[in-house]
C-alpha cells in the first residue's frame, strides 16, 4: 500500500535526493529517484509545501531511513491568501481532458524512416520512407486515410537494416511517390482541415522538420498543433518511463495485437485507437492499471497507487 503525506519542507540532502517534511515536531525523510528528483529540483526551496504518494514502508537510503516517493502529486507556496501553485497534478489532468475532448479535426500520423547501415554510417541521414496518416472530423468519423511508401533522396538505396526491420524491398521503395508529392498531400490536409495532429512521441515532428530544412521546403509544422499522446500518457498517470505504442493499445484492448509490424498505416490506425480509449479514461468512462517498472508501481486512474510485491 501507500501513503499520502503533505507537509512544509523542511530540508534537502542533494547527494542523496532526499527531502524532509516537518510535521507535528517530527521530521520524516523521503527519497526521490533521479528522474523525479531532477524533474522538481528547481521548486524544492524554503517555504514550499510537498503533497506526495509515498511508500508506506521505509529503507535505508545511503544511512538516512526514508520512504520513497512514487509521484508528486502537488507543489505550493502559501503567500497568504494568494498560494502560488508551481505543480498540480489535478489541473494538469484537467488540461489533458480538455484536449481529449477538443472537436476539432484530428489527424492521426505515424511515419517510418530508413536507418543506417550496420558500417560505414557516419554520414548517414534518415528520411521518411513511409507515411500512414488518418484524417477524422469532430466526432470520430474517418475522412480520409492513406498509406504511401516515399522514395529518399540523399541515400536512395536503402540499408539491409532497414530492408529487415521494416520488411520491405527496395522496389517497394521505387515505385513509391517522391517526397515533394508526399509534402503536397500533408500540406493540403493540413491547410484544408487545420488538423490537431496526434503522433506517439517526438520523433515524427522532428522528422518532418528535418525532411522539409533537407529539401529546402517551408516548414509546415509551423503553426500546426501537435499531440504527443506518449507525453499525455507520462503526465497523466505520472509515469518515468517511456510506454511502447502497442503496450499502451494492449492496456486498452480486451485481445493483444500481435507483434508490431512497423507499418505506418498500422501505427497511425492503432493511435486513433489508443486516443479514443484514453479519452474515456480522461472523462471516467474506464479505468485501467499501468504498470510502470522503474517505479514498481501500479498506476490506476482512480489515483489511487499500489506498490508490487
């Protein structure tokens, strides 16, 4: 089980990444691991107050007995009828639930780039290679999708690496669309629909900055706003670590999808999916369990945290 303890800071061991709350006269310590520690360091000054889920069991930690610290769930500075609010785990769900529930339009969007060889990579840069985009109106309806292979243009041939990750040919590549042709159908389905844009991590935005600076093309991301669900997920189930694509839509799904097969038509569909089924759980339609391992804990949405044995 764990606890819920809040109270003023009372102290900071910095080699030790542990934090002291004075309560009642007693002084209690608590752990933070690195991640988390370096997340809030910049808050953890005099006067602030800690609201935290902690272990309920205590080790010792480098001499010092303290409990660990699963996730921090509030920080504030109580200026007289004014507290300042530095964190708040409550209005950071809250915002997350206002973007679930945007009517916006949604465009679903997952990419794959070629990879570099097994030798000689050091100039090497990845391109996209493939596109899997899924365009939906307000409610859900699927407008358009589509699934192109792009041929590159700096490295033309792709590596073997990329032949057996991904599964594909270098014909298949071939007789794919140039990139100019894929740039044109993301711009017109973003000029047209002004798209939230949802992606699964970072990497895909990154990519199309890159591709467009590469071929010397106007940006398109600008001014686009982009979901990254992965992030939406971290933040609001207060994970530490990164949680695959597929781990995240066998959380939801009632039968697991087989191994991923790096499509990005696959990917982008399997998005949408998680999307939806995390809205629900944003608006408490259902609750799920999330294992999160560098914590050895079990997150549910009820907020509620259970320590493994």
């Amino acid at each position: 089980m764990s606890l819920y303890v809040y109270g003023p800071l009372h102290s900071v061991i910095v080699e030790n990444r542990i934090v002291s709350i004075k309560q009642n006269h007693r002084v209690s310590y608590y752990y933070m691991a690195k991640g988390l520690y370096n997340t809030f360091l910049q808050y953890l000054n005099e006067g602030i107050y800690l609201f935290m889920t902690v272990s309920e069991h205590e080790r010792k930690v480098k001499g010092v007995m303290a409990k660990t610290v699963e996730s921090l769930e509030k920080i504030i500075y109580p200026d007289k009828q004014n507290p300042r609010i530095f964190y708040d785990t409550q209005i950071i769900k809250s915002g997350i639930k206002n973007i679930m529930n945007g009517t916006q339009y949604k465009l679903f969007l997952d990419l794959e780039m070629s990879m570099p060889p097994y030798q000689n990579y050091e100039h090497f840069v990845s391109e996209i290679i493939q596109s899997g985009l899924v365009l939906v109106d307000g409610v859900g309806n699927v407008l358009e999708k589509h699934t192109d292979f792009v041929k590159p243009t700096l490295f033309k041939e792709l590596s073997n690496r990329t032949k057996k990750f991904l599964k594909i040919t270098q014909e298949t590549i071939d007789h794919g669309m140039t990139y100019i042709d894929f740039y044109r159908k993301l711009e017109r389905i973003l000029k047209t629909y002004r798209p939230m844009v949802v992606v699964w991590g970072q990497n895909d935005i990154i990519e199309i900055k890159k591709s467009t600076l590469n071929h010397h093309l106007p940006d398109i991301t600008r001014n686009v706003q982009f979901i990254d669900l992965l992030k939406l997920h971290k933040l609001f189930f207060g994970l530490k670590n990164d949680l695959g694509l597929f781990n995240a839509h066998n959380l939801y799904a009632t039968i697991d999808l087989d191994e991923q097969a790096h499509d990005a038509l696959e990917d982008a569909m399997v998005t949408k999916s998680v999307f939806e089924s995390f809205k629900k759980v944003c608006n408490g339609e259902i609750s799920i369990i999330i294992p999160d391992s560098s914590a050895k804990t079990t997150v549910e949405t009820s907020h509620s945290v259970v320590v493994d044995a």
